[in-house]
C-alpha cells in the first residue's frame, strides 16, 4: 500500500521482484540501477543472507512529475528465492503496490516457478489481495539460455490472469526497463483510482 507523506507531499510506491533463486531478480536491479540517471536513483542497499541477497534501492525518475499535486517516489525490492526465506519474502511483499514476477526460462526451473507462484497468490490473498486484480507484470527470464522454455508454456503455467508479460534477458537489460515501466504505470493507474 502506497505510504503518502502530508507534509512532503510525497507518496511512496513498492515494487517487489518476486522469483525463485538466482531467476534474475538481483541482475534486474542492479541493470535499472546503472541504467537510470544517478540523479533519480538512490543507493542500493543490500541485506545479505547466507546464499542470497535481499535488495532494496529507492528510484526516483523525475518524468513521473506528481499525481495530484505529490511527488512520486518508487522503492523497488527483491525478494530472496530460497525456499527457508518464505518468511522473508513474506515481510519484504508487505505493503506492496506492484509485484513483478521474474521466471527463470529454463525448463528444468518450471516446476520451483509454479510453486513459487502458488506462493505469491497464497500471500496476496492473506493480505486481502485479489491477484487477478492486483498490479502484476510477468518477466520470462534468461530467454538467452539454450534450454528455454516456448514463452506459450510460461504463459499457461505462470500467467492465468493475462497481465502483461516481457521477454527478458537481465544481464544485458532486454526486458528490464520495459517490465519496469509497466509495473510503474500500473501502480500510477490504481494510485490515480483513489
């Protein structure tokens, strides 16, 4: 849920990069990270576990301008991937405005990407969410790798509400900058409905 600052006027929006371990989710920040004017971006903070990191940076590009006379202003986490951090990834999707969902492609990965998931929707409707209505952006991940799955079978599998979906290849930024900005105009679009 978006935080609104009175006195600032200043709301603050969360998106959460949600996957499996070593889907993508760190190597999506740090490319927007270096990607974005350093003006408009913030320090990335990392909190380390014993095999992954939790990341967490605040962006704020200038073109967002205001939403009914307030500044925008985007934090943007990940979650950490192993199964023994759900209630880590349980803390981090509190309060989230937008989950963008970064798939590992590769076919050896579809079933931890269904369980992964499956676990997303379980939270969100403890957090009185419906997903179907909920800002989502799906990422179908390292789609460089050779044993890719066809997009169609990540689409029946890991997209049953049709949200909006990107190839991407983190490394190199394809699909990055483009599942960003949907998350961000979907989070704008439900900020503007109030």
């Amino acid at each position: 849920m978006s935080l609104i600052n009175m006195a600032k006027r200043e709301i603050n929006c969360k998106i959460v990069y949600y996957g499996i371990g070593l889907c993508g989710k760190t190597t999506n920040l740090h490319y927007i990270h270096q990607a974005v004017n350093p003006q408009d971006v913030g320090d990335m903070v990392s909190i380390d576990t014993e095999t992954e990191r939790t990341l967490y940076f605040d962006l704020l590009p200038l073109e967002l301008g205001t939403v009914h006379g307030f500044h925008i202003r985007f934090q943007l986490y990940t979650v950490p991937g192993q199964i023994l951090y759900q209630q880590t990834r349980i803390s981090v999707l509190k309060g989230a405005d937008c989950v963008i969902f970064v798939a590992d492609s590769q076919a050896s990965k579809l079933q931890e990407n269904i369980e992964c998931w499956n676990e997303l929707q379980d939270q969100l409707r403890r957090m009185n969410k419906d997903a179907s209505q909920f800002p989502l952006v799906m990422q179908w991940n390292k789609r460089d790798l050779q044993d890719t799955l066809p997009v169609s079978v990540l689409e029946k599998y890991l997209n049953p509400y049709h949200v909006p979906s990107f190839e991407a290849v983190a490394v190199t930024g394809r699909g990055v900058i483009d599942s960003l900005k949907v998350g961000i105009n979907s989070t704008l679009r439900k900020l503007e409905r109030f």
